[in-house]
C-alpha cells in the first residue's frame, strides 16, 4: 500500500481509503465526467471534488481524465451547464460556483503533483470561469448565483447571490490568483473582485438570498476561507446545537431530522482550518456510520428511524470523506486545501461600493 495514502489511526486505514477512491472512480463514465452515481447528473463543483480526493487517494489518470473532461463542457463564456447526463445537457443554466470551481482543483493538483504542464493546459479553462464568476458580480459584492440559457444562449441573469456559493467563488479566486502567479499571468481584477466579495460575505450576510435553515451557509463562510480566527470560532458556535447531532453528524436542514455525509465532512474541514481538529475527528467518526462495506456512502440517514434516504451512495459524499481524512492526517501535499495556507494573503477591501460605515472607513471616505 502507497505511504502516501490518507489513513487515521483506528478510523479508517490506507486500504479503507482506497476502496472509497475506487467506489468512485467505479462511477466514473468513458468521458471522464463523474455523476453524483450511476444513472444520475453530474455537476461541475462536486465533479472536481470527486477528482480532488481521487488524486489524494493515489487515482492519478482517473482524476486528470475528470480535469480535462471539465474542458469539453465549458462554454465561450466560461460557463459550464448545472447538470449533465451522460453527456446531454439537462439543464443549462450557468450557475458561477460551478463554473469557477476548477481552479481549486488545479491548484490542488499543483501541490499534490507538482505538474506544470497539466496546469498550463488547463489554465485557459480556469481563468475562463473565473472571469466569468466575476462578471456576475452584483454591485454590492456578491456574485449573482446563475445564468438562465435558452436555445443554446445566455439569458437572464439571477441577481440574488447565495452565500455558501459565494463563499466557494471566493476561495477559487484565491486559488486562481495563485494559479495566475505561477503562470505569470496576474489577473488583479480578480483581486478587486476577492475583496469586494470577502467584505460583502463578512459584512452584508443579510444581503445574500436566506438560506440560514441549511447547514451550508452556516459553515461555508469559514469554509471559503472568508471568516477565521475568532470570527469563524463564534460563527460555528453560533448555530452547533441547531445542526450537529451528537453521534451522527449535522443536519442538512435544520428542520429535518436527516443528518448528511458530505455536509458533516465539509464541517470536519471547517473546524480544521479553525484549529478545532478534536472535534473535527469526532464528527467524521460519527459519520461513519454511512460507509458502506464496499467502501461508497450513503447519502444520509433520517432520524430516529436509522432509514438511509434518499436510498443512494453518492460520489461527492465519499469524497468529502477523503479529504476530510487527507485534511486531520496531513498525509498528501494538498492536505491543506480548505485551510488556504498555501494561497495568497486575504483579498484587501478596495474598491468598495456598498455604502456602509465600514466600507467607507476601509477606502478611506469620511
């Protein structure tokens, strides 16, 4: 067995680590695409998650054949479609966090493997959607969440922004940056646009679309690399008890009594990057309770009835898994992907257009 496989002492070994990768690469379609599971979409975003912890896992041609698959489907604009089914569109909205995802992938692939010249083939393709994130972005900092198509054309445009995927937009900005920087090809308006977007998430909560009832807009601002320190350790304490279920994991909403691998697995990186890796470790031993004994989990599992629901094991959940595993082991050299400490210094809060005190005090305005 490789050494260099994610493993934690009495969790899960090397060997349990591997059965997951090949749980998921077992999904992976002759183009490259990975669906949630056989039969079912794929979307951009939980795609390059799947390829992220594939590449971890020591699945090498499995998860460039994902990366370059990326590339067929984006579009002129840098949009790639929401979902894809064995290669037809089923919806072609352009939706700004799947399409600028790519880039954190790429840069994981970077520290991992250290191949410049996959980045170099793939760097058009990210800064493509990057670009095309940031021409969504809304005048007060967040980034429109979609564009509607019809007959094969951008349409309307979604002016509400939802704060889990801005947050994701802004830890691929980060990553793009330091993509651009090992490319030489600086891209400063993506800056601009990372410290608009990191003081409207910081800031302006209240101005994104209200989601608070799902467990993904409570984490991902500390997830995205926007919110840490104190901040994210208040924020995190803030809503614990309304969403993690002592022994299970965390609900997806909050009104259900349904508890979600892969949301529970991004808390695990939440915490780690945090610092918080006690409790990070015993929420992603709680989940285990969803591995299934081919090494794939199951979605999630309603409670008190211990009924999974709904009844599939999905490629993104095992991958949450591997990295959160990668993240507390420190095993491989994309370890710290979430933690951001092998990315640029945060966004500066220039060029704000908000109007609020802090905006003003930031640029200097009386």
């Amino acid at each position: 067995m490789p050494a260099d496989v994610p493993s934690l002492d009495g969790l899960l070994t090397a060997a349990d680590v591997r059965m997951t990768a090949r749980a998921i690469a077992s999904e992976q379609e002759p183009s490259g695409a990975i669906p949630w599971r056989t039969g079912e979409h794929t979307d951009v975003w939980n795609h390059v998650e799947a390829a992220m912890a594939l590449l971890a896992a020591g699945e090498v041609k499995a998860a460039e054949r994902a990366y370059a698959w990326v590339s067929t489907v984006q579009r002129k604009d840098g949009s790639v479609p929401l979902k894809i089914v064995h290669g037809e569109v089923e919806d072609a909205s352009g939706e700004t966090n799947m399409s600028s995802y790519l880039a954190v992938g790429v840069w994981h692939h970077w520290l991992v493997r250290r191949d410049r010249e996959l980045v170099r083939r793939l760097w058009p393709v990210v800064r493509r959607g990057l670009d095309f994130a940031v021409s969504m972005q809304l005048p007060w900092g967040g980034v429109a969440w979609s564009q509607e198509w019809h007959d094969g054309r951008p349409a309307t445009v979604n002016g509400e922004a939802l704060l889990a995927g801005s947050s994701s937009i802004h830890h691929s900005l980060r990553a793009g940056v330091a993509l651009a920087e090992l490319m030489g090809d600086p891209q400063p308006e993506w800056e601009l646009a990372g410290g608009r977007l990191a003081h409207a998430i910081r800031e302006h909560p209240d101005r994104f679309l209200d989601k608070s009832e799902f467990s993904m807009d409570w984490y991902y601002p500390v997830l995205g690399g926007v919110v840490r320190g104190d901040a994210g350790r208040a924020l995190i304490e803030s809503r614990w008890e309304t969403f993690v279920e002592p022994g299970l994991g965390i609900r997806c909403v909050s009104r259900n009594p349904w508890v979600t691998g892969a949301e529970t697995c991004e808390l695990v990186l939440a915490l780690d990057a945090l610092g918080d890796r006690d409790r990070a470790a015993l929420l992603l031993a709680d989940v285990q309770h969803l591995r299934h004994e081919d090494g794939s989990y199951w979605t999630g599992l309603v409670f008190p009835e211990n009924v999974h629901w709904p009844d599939e094991r999905t490629t993104y959940t095992a991958a949450a898994v591997i990295l959160a595993v990668d993240a507390l082991s420190e095993t491989t050299p994309g370890a710290t992907i979430m933690r951001g400490t092998t990315l640029p210094a945060p966004f500066a809060e220039i060029g704000l257009q908000c109007g609020c005190e802090s905006a003003d005090r930031l640029s200097g305005r009386p």
